[in-house]
C-alpha cells in the first residue's frame, strides 16, 4: 500500500533527509547529506498518486497549479515544517519537500565566520546572504534574525516566499508576510513595506530590478536589510545587483551599492569527514578599497581585494576550505571539488 505524505515526511525526518522528491515513474527519493537516495520500502510513482499527493499538499490552492503550472507553500506535516513545491512537467504533477528544522540554531553554533558574529549590532546597510539552494542561507538569515530579537527593540518585517522559520517576538516586534497569502506579490510588498515603520527588513530573495531597488532605498534611509542571492562568490553578487538595471543607470546603482552594502557572506554546504555537511562560509566586509571598486566597475579585482582584507575579517571560500581541511573537517578531495581557485587549494591541501 502507497505511503501518505505524513509517512514520508516522517520517514525522512527520522533519516535526517534534507529534501524529498516525488515524480511519476521513480520510486519517492530522499536527499541525505546532498546526495539522492530511494526511500525504502516505495515503489515507482503513477500518474494517479502523484495527483493524490498534489491535492492532498496544494489542498483549496490545487486549481493554481492547473492556471499558473507551479505552487509554492509551507506546512506543518508529521510535527515538521516543511516548505513545498508543486509543479508540473509532462504533463503530471511532481513535488519538491524541503523539511525544515522548528528549531533556530544559536549564530554561534553555525560555524560563521567570527565578524558575521557582529552583524546584529549594525543599524543600517545592506547584509547579503548568497549561495545555491540548500547552502544554508534560510538558516543563517534566520539566526541573525533571532539574535535581533534577543538583543534590541526594533520593528522587524520579513518578506518570503514562503516563510520557513517561525520567529516568535521576544524584545522585537516580528511581522512575517508571506508572498502569495499575506500579499500578493514581492513588489506589492516591498512598495508597501517603508510605510510600515521597520527598523529591520529581511527580504527572502532578491529577484529582480524592483527589489533590489527597494532594498537599497530602504538601506540609504537607515533600515538594516538582510537579504539573499543565488551567486556563489561576493563579486558575482555584485555583477548580478547590478546587471538587471538598463545600463544608463549602472553606474548609479554601483554607487548606491557602494554606499550601503555592508557584507556579502557566500555559503555552501560540503561533505564532513565521517558524514553529514559542513559550512564554507566566505565573508567580503566591505572595505573602503572595495567600496571604490565597486563604485568604479572593477568587480574581476574584488577577489583579490578580499584576499587581503583578513584584518577587518574577511576570508576567501579557498581559505575557509583549506580551514576545514587543516581542522580535519574535510578530506582534501572534498576541498578541491568545492574550491574556487583549485590548483591554490590543491597546492595547500598537500594535493600535488
């Protein structure tokens, strides 16, 4: 007999999966430390249950799959929080579960780099969070967050599509709207958000030109913004905040940028010697010299402006890599597969 979603959810959650994954004609697959695997005990999927499984999850939302072809949402399912998305492809319904964790992890606890530990002090500016899906960025947005709330008394309004972490006020007042059910788009939201009083705006991802403009107005006018990317490095970052504008307005953009980005941490998750994931964290604070390359264009220069600003706490990802390897963290395999510049890291793994 057919496992119900609650199973699976269950079933994952005792496996520590990370993801799941429905799709006609595969048995149901568990993601566990980045790497696919069948679920035990699950037969290949038919068209008739992938459709049980859609309506069950989408529940009163199912005809939003039929009109715009995807869906996203998040529940509670088996007493886990998961984050779902429905989506069509070949004519059937396939779903992508990311299981997520009631628990926010302390700041401290997430193996950051010791500035990132600052970054709840900082009153205003641009903090950029960047890396591919499921690098961890949701949690670590979500640990500044909850250090906010534990230390000041400010106005926090969060903007997700859709929300994954419940946060519950604590010296904070806490607004979480989530795209699609508290308003109906990010650009509704961000127009409306500068009138609600915020000292603290997270946005959930910046996707194009009007929430990138709106985050760097709300930083000039002395909001803190916390924000994501899906860019692997800090100088890609840039280039991608940049290149959505036409190019007549480029060059003002880069100067706004200049102005109000604080820091771009760049994340991803590798695999621990002995098991499990790992964070590789590279931090870019910006400097006075990056702040000039970046007001001038000179972003190909920003990698090695950040290779010799260890003295304000910046780290290049080679050099969190090659941290982790000498902490015995990693095996050296595991650092060069993950590194930017390979033969660097080759060379200071002992990799020849």
């Amino acid at each position: 007999m057919p496992k119900s979603v609650a199973e699976l959810v269950a079933q994952a959650h005792d496996a520590n999966a990370s993801d799941i994954h429905l799709v006609r004609g595969l048995p149901p697959k568990f993601r566990v430390d980045g790497a696919l695997c069948d679920m035990p005990g699950c037969e290949p999927l038919g068209d008739e249950l992938c459709e049980v499984y859609a309506r069950e999850l989408a529940g009163r939302s199912y005809d939003r799959i039929k009109d715009i072809g995807e869906l996203d949402l998040a529940l509670t399912i088996a007493n886990v929080r998961v984050r779902v998305n429905l989506f069509r492809q070949k004519g059937s319904v396939s779903a992508a579960l990311r299981l997520l964790s009631d628990v926010i992890p302390p700041l401290e606890s997430l193996g950051l780099p010791p500035a990132v530990l600052e970054f709840p002090r900082l009153q205003r500016g641009i903090i950029l969070v960047t890396g591919e899906t499921g690098s961890g960025k949701s949690t670590t947005m979500a640990a500044l967050l909850d250090q906010i709330n534990h230390t000041r008394t400010d106005h926090i309004i969060t903007l997700e599509d859709p929300i994954e972490y419940v946060h519950t006020p604590d010296r904070c007042v806490i607004n979480q709207r989530e795209i699609g059910t508290d308003t109906e788009s990010y650009a509704d939201a961000l127009r409306a958000v500068l009138r609600e009083d915020p000292d603290v705006i997270l946005i959930g991802e910046m996707r194009d030109l009007n929430t990138i403009e709106t985050a760097l107005t709300a930083a000039e006018t002395g909001h803190l913004v916390l924000a994501t990317l899906h860019t692997k490095s800090a100088a890609d970052s840039i280039d991608r905040m940049v290149d959505v504008f036409p190019e007549g307005q480029q060059r003002q953009i880069r100067m706004q940028v200049s102005t109000c980005l604080h820091a771009v941490l760049s994340q991803q998750l590798v695999r621990r010697r002995g098991g499990g994931r790992v964070l590789a964290a590279e931090l870019m604070m910006v400097t006075p010299a990056i702040r000039n390359l970046i007001r001038e264009g000179k972003t190909p220069q920003i990698a090695n402006a950040l290779a010799t600003s260890a003295a304000v706490g910046s780290i290049t990802m080679d050099n969190a890599l090659i941290d982790l390897y000498r902490h015995s963290l990693v095996d050296a395999q595991t650092a060069i597969d993950a590194a930017h510049d390979v033969d660097y890291v080759t060379k200071n793994t002992g990799r020849f």
